[in-house]
C-alpha cells in the first residue's frame, strides 16, 4: 500500500514539474487562462455542451420525477383531507347519537323517578289512610268508654252526693240519717 502511495506521489510530481516548466515558458504572457482569447472556443464548445447534458437530464430525468412527487403529495394530502372531513362527519354523527343516548337516558330515568314518586306517594298515603282509619277507631273506642264512666259516674254521682251530705249531717249535727232518708231530701 506505501508503494501505491508512492508511485503517485511520484506521478503528482512529475506532473508539476511539467506544469511548471509549461508555466515557466508561457510566463510572459501574464493572462488568466480562463481568460485567454486563445482558449474561448474550446470553453464555449463545452459551455454548450454542458448546458445541453443539464437541460435534457433536468427535462427528461429530474423534472419528472419532482412533478410526480409533487402530484403524489398533491393526491396523499387530498386523500388525506377526505379521510380527515369523513372522519370529522362520523364523529359529529356520534356526537348527536350520543346526544340523544343521553338525552333518551336521561328522561327514562326522570321517568322511573315519577314513577317510583308516585308508587311511593301512594303507599304512604294508604299508610296515612290505614293509620288514620286505626286512630279514629281508637278515638271512638275511647269515646265510647269516657261515655260509659261518664254515665257510671253520673249514676253513682247521686249516690256519693247522698254519702257526702249523710257524712256532712253527721259531722255537723251528730244525727245519723239513713241513706234513703238523704236521697229523698236531695231529689
């Protein structure tokens, strides 16, 4: 491999040896090259040929393949948009479905809430009613007794009153009267 390096580093010095002394003879002309009215002719052939290699390979090669990127990514991003306002279209209609989903859940359930209300509402009231039906004949009942001791003691009433003035009689007087002889006086 040091052989192959120096063999053209040789060559790379042979060579500049040669384009110095080229240089070396032309010294006197002082000219750029590139500049030299000698060599505009050769310059101009390949200018020409150059421009014509680059125009047919940008015409026929590059400009064709671009174009059909850009067509490519033109048709990909319409698709694409497409896709996206199908896809937008599909949630909305999801979002009305499921609008309506709550909507409909919500009223079956203000439904089963009345419902339940009124089934409630009316087992108290019928345990109003049963409680109010059992304290009214508990009312009477106790009704019916306070007539009976209010007659008992209505009845034993003119016999207390006979016992009481007997006991004032005696107490005030010192006489014993008999019980008939009392109730007689009080009639």
């Amino acid at each position: 491999m040091i052989d192959v390096l120096m063999d053209k580093m040789s060559w790379f010095m042979a060579a500049a040896e040669k384009a110095g002394d080229h240089a070396g003879g032309d010294s006197g002309s002082g000219v750029f090259p590139p500049f030299d009215p000698a060599y505009f002719p050769s310059q101009l052939f390949w200018f020409f040929l150059t421009f014509i290699a680059l125009y047919f390979l940008l015409a026929k090669v590059f400009l064709p393949r671009v174009g059909e990127t850009i067509e490519e990514r033109g048709s990909r991003i319409a698709d694409d948009l497409d896709q996206a306002s199908r896809m937008q279209r599909e949630a909305e209609e999801a979002e009305k479905a499921y609008t309506r989903s709550l909507a409909d859940a919500r009223a079956k359930a203000m439904n089963v809430a009345e419902t339940t209300k009124q089934s409630v509402d009316a087992e108290i009231k019928a345990e109003l009613d049963a409680a109010d039906a059992e304290a009214s004949k508990a009312a009477e009942a106790a009704e019916a007794r306070i007539r009976q001791v209010r007659t008992k003691a209505l009845g034993n009433i003119e016999t207390v009153a006979a016992e009481a003035a007997q006991a004032a009689v005696v107490a005030l007087t010192g006489k014993t009267l008999t019980l008939a002889t009392v109730k007689s006086a009080l009639n």
